[in-house]
C-alpha cells in the first residue's frame, strides 16, 4: 500500500483531528460507560472484528451472483469465495435510520425507538461498541452516522470519530473528526477507507479493535468516482420482469403499488422527473464499484500485516433498493428488493471457504454476533441472536420466520405501514390504515413475487399461520403500538402529470 496516498501521519491526523478534543471525548465515552458490563462467556478469546456497512445495496447486485451480467465486484466475490455468503439476510425495517439503529443496539425499530430518518436517538440508548470498550477493545466509526437527523457529532462507543452530516457529499466533504471540521478533498468512499486504515496503523497492537466503517455509497443521488464514471454507459440493461406497466402485471397487487410509479418512488415520475431510469440504473452499478474497492483494500490491508486470518470481516448493506420491480425505486415496502441485503462475511480460522448459509440471518443479529466473537453474553434487551454457530458449520436451532416493520412517514406518504413475516418459502405482508389487500407469495416458485396468494382458497391456512406468527412476534417484543410522529420534512407526494 502506498502509505503518502492513502495513510495521513499520526501527527497530521491528531493536528486536525485536535488531540487534547480526541481524548476528552474518549475520556467522556469511557467515564459515562463505566456502570456497562455483560457476562463473558468462559474460555473465550476476544478477536478483531471489522463491519463496512454500504447504503441501498441491494441483495443480489454482486459479480458473483451474475446479476446484471455485466457488473464486476471481485473484491465481494473474494470474501464470499474464502468466507461465507449468508443468502437469506434481511433487515427488519428498510430504511437507513431505523436499519442503522438495529445494527448498534440488537433491536427492533419499535424497541429501540429511531422509527424514520428524522426521529431522534432516545436517551439512554446503549450501543453494542460501548460493551466492547468496556473490556479493553479500540473502537472506531468512519463514515456514514444519519440517526438523529443532521447530526454528526461524536457517539458513545467510539474511541475515534469520523463522520459527516446527514447524508454527505460524495466530492470533497466536510468531516467532524472527534468534534473538529475538517474540509477534505477527494471522494468519500476512498476518503473514508483512508481513515480506517490510518487508525488500524496506530492502534495498540496489544490491544483487539472494532472498526465500523459506513459508507455513503451507494445512495442517491448517484455518483461514482471519476475512474468508474461511463464504465457501464453502453452495456445492456436488464429490466425487472415485474417493471411493465400492464394490468396483468398488476393484477392481484394492492392498488397503492401501482400508483406509486407515477410518484418520487416510482420508475415513472421518479425525484418527480430529476432523473431518467437508465441513467439512474447505470450511475447506481457505478457507484457500487467504489465500495468493492474498498472491501479490497481493507482486505489488503489484513494480509499485508498478518490480520487476515484471525480478524472477522463483514459487509453488509443497510438495506436494499428497488430497481423497477413492481414499478418501483427506493426501498420502505417488504418487496425482496427492498428488505433482503448483502451479507458476508470472511475469517479463516472460523468460517470454512465457500459456506453458503441459507439461515434467516437479520441486522438485529449483528450486535450478539459481534459481542459473541468478543467473548460477551447478549443482554436480554436485544432481540437478535447471535449466529457465529453458523459461520462455524454448526447445526443449531434457529428461527423459522423473520419480522418485518415500517411505519408510514408524512413527507414520503406514498408507502403505507407494513408489518408482516418471511419465512424461506413464503412472504406474507400486511398493511395497516389503507383500504387495500394484503400479500402472500411463494418466495420458492415465484421469487419475483408477481402472483399474489391472498385470495387463494388453498393458501388460508398458511396466511392464518404467519398473520398469528406476525402478532405474536410482535405481542412478545412490545411492537403492537403504531408510533405517532411529528412532522418533518417536505413531502414527495406529487404525481405525474397527465398527458
């Protein structure tokens, strides 16, 4: 690695960074966080762990998926090659603040509370790194916070900081380095990876680390780094068989999906007209390419300075986007598209090369993961589990449906609020507060969820099944409550208009 293009010197980062600011905001993160402890578990050891979380990656958009056909992640391939590609991974809600939140504390967006991207965190929250501190592990965030609206100042857990405002800027961004604006030229996903690989250089080697790196990319408004802009500008586009605007493609769906494409969220009036598809589509693969480099040079990093074996490595995205399934962009509904996200993870002396683990993994199981792997007992507030024993080829109990939620926002009116349940073969989702039908579908025989179930006669008695699994999920975790939210935000409710 050339260390004058993408390591900063210690003495140039705390220069900017304000090393006296630093450590009283360490100093204050670890003095606030003494009464935290959890159980440890016997005879463990803690390991190194590294989570990249990337913004709207879809499940299936990696090269080693072949969908579409011509886009190149080598970098994802490799991790899912030597590691374990986790295929049924899900969020619990699709979108960033709620997703981000159930990463960090385990827990269903109406237990910890961050129900849109505007609410701000609940006092008292605790986040799972502030566990980690506590038993002598190095943390830091690079990237990416949005919870809490604007805000980027510094969080507890995180013994270095480095973050923006709300979404950021993909050229030249302004960062908060542990309370310190720093102007920075260049493009923010390599910026970012600059960062943490500077940190990994300066840590205390005998000391296990916690880096969180948040990527901004790749959220829209799209734009790839100079050296990948064009690079798809002449392949061939692959629509979604469910993108055509004919009533039989429609037939069976709940009405307020169709009139959606004709919204900010749909293919036909999409950010009300700022964007064509195609360009928009080509720009998203685009942009992607920056977050596979950044895996690589992470992954370099390790086998360069003898990490690479012991240290688990994820990536993750924070949920997914539509592409014009069902006339859609964005993410928010239950869709496949929407709610199932990337998730790999990579590290020799656990993970045997090439696992595919088909178990429905959620992100409120990423924080008893990292604890487990960090020798700690989950506390009983998560509602995650954690699923080291199924990177390690263990046959264990596991669950056979996960929970879905989203809670309908005034400035985005268009998507009503869903909870529903999936299991490995079937999807059922219900809409609360709109006259409209709800969903089942066949994920096995029809993975584009394009015929609707509901009505079927031969199909009740696994509709009952789910909606009492649905209300008993949510009965036990106190989720039967809809949250009442002020307003915030401009709303995208315009159509298109008639011709």
């Amino acid at each position: 690695m050339n260390k004058s293009k993408s390591q900063i010197s210690r003495r140039n980062f705390l220069a900017t960074s304000g090393a006296a600011t630093a450590l009283a905001l360490i100093a204050g993160c670890e003095n606030k966080d003494k009464k935290l402890s959890l159980a440890k578990i016997p005879d463990s050891k803690p390991r190194n762990v590294i989570f990249i979380l990337s913004d709207d990656h879809r499940y299936d958009f990696m090269g080693f998926l072949g969908k579409p056909s011509f886009l190149e992640t080598p970098n994802m391939d490799r991790m899912a090659q030597n590691g374990a590609y986790l295929k049924n991974a899900t969020v619990a809600t699709a979108l960033c603040s709620p997703s981000r939140a159930s990463i960090l504390t385990g827990q269903y967006t109406h237990k910890h509370g961050v129900v849109d991207n505007n609410r701000p965190i609940p006092e008292g929250t605790v986040f799972f790194p502030q566990y980690l501190q506590q038993i002598g592990y190095q943390t830091g965030f690079f990237g990416k916070w949005h919870m809490g609206h604007e805000t980027d100042d510094p969080r507890p857990g995180f013994n270095q900081w480095v973050s923006f405002k709300g979404q950021g800027v993909y050229y030249d961004p302004e960062l908060n380095i542990n309370g310190q604006r720093v102007k920075k030229e260049g493009y923010i996903s390599d910026i970012l990876t600059d960062y943490a690989l500077d940190w990994l250089n300066q840590r205390n080697t005998e000391k296990p680390f916690f880096l969180y790196l948040s990527h901004k990319a790749v959220h829209a408004m799209f734009e790839p780094a100079k050296r990948h802009l064009g690079r798809y500008e002449n392949v061939k586009l692959e629509y979604p068989a469910s993108m055509a605007n004919t009533d039989e493609n429609y037939r069976g769906k709940p009405a307020w999906v169709r009139e959606q494409r004709n919204s900010w969220h749909g293919v036909d009036y999409m950010y009300h007209g700022q964007m064509d598809f195609d360009t928009f589509y080509r720009r998203y693969c685009e942009t992607l390419l920056s977050i596979d480099d950044s895996i690589g040079r992470v992954m370099n990093y390790l086998m360069e300075n003898g990490l690479d074996q012991s240290t688990m490595v994820f990536y993750m995205g924070d949920n997914g986007f539509l592409l014009g399934e069902h006339g859609l962009i964005d993410k928010r509904c239950m869709y496949e598209e929407s709610m199932r996200v990337p998730l790999l993870a990579y590290c020799p002396a656990v993970i045997q090369p090439g696992a595919v683990i088909t178990e429905q993994v959620q992100n409120i199981d990423m924080a008893p993961t990292i604890l487990e792997l960090a020798g700690l007992k989950a506390p009983d507030n998560m509602n995650g589990q954690s699923f080291v024993p199924l990177l390690e080829g263990k046959k264990v109990e596991w669950r056979e449906a996960v929970l879905y939620e989203y809670y309908w926002e005034r400035n985005f009116p268009q998507t009503p609020t869903i909870h529903g349940v999936r299991t490995n073969k079937f999807k059922y989702i219900h809409y609360h507060g709109i006259w409209d039908i709800d969903e089942l579908y066949d994920l096995e025989n029809d993975p584009n969820e394009m015929h609707n179930l509901i009505e079927s006669p031969e199909h009740q008695e696994i509709i009952t099944k789910l909606k009492n699994q649905m209300f008993d999920m949510l009965e036990s975790t106190s989720g039967m409550l809809i949250p009442l939210q002020r307003d915030a935000g401009a709303q995208q409710n315009k159509r298109r208009p008639k011709k």
